[in-house]
C-alpha cells in the first residue's frame, strides 16, 4: 500500500542551479526543490558537467519571469 501512495503523491520539482564567481565562470552545480543559499546562484534550464570552470552559456539562464510558479507545465500522456 505504501508503493501505491508513493506513486500517487506529488513530488517536489527539481530544478537546476549554477554558482558563478565574480567573472561567470561555473563553479558549482546542483539539483534541487529550493533555491541554494548564499551569492551567486542561478538557475538554469539543464546542467551541464563541461560548463564547471567555463563561462556558463547565456541561454541556459532562467529569468525571473520565468520562475516554476509561471512556466508552463508540460502535458503528460
């Protein structure tokens, strides 16, 4: 019975974040349902592990319009 409720409860969305220094350059990533604490952290559409000490692509960068509340959710068949 505990799988059945497990596969019918909401689960919290995971979204994805870069941590960028004083020039942009990523020097971190994570997975998570918040936001991570501390300067620095951005949120991205996807991760990616050759962007660590590169300079994160501008078009991966998630503005603050389009924060989860207010994107689109995608259909599920």
């Amino acid at each position: 019975m505990f799988s059945l409720r497990a596969l019918l409860a909401p689960r919290p969305v995971k979204r994805c974040f870069a941590l960028l220094d004083a020039q942009g350059i990523c020097r971190a990533l994570r997975h998570s349902a918040q936001a991570p604490q501390g300067l620095g952290w951005v949120e991205v559409e996807t991760m990616g592990l050759h962007w660590l000490d590169q300079r994160l692509p501008a078009h991966v960068r998630i503005s603050a319009q389009q924060s989860p509340a207010f994107r689109p959710k995608a259909l599920t068949a």
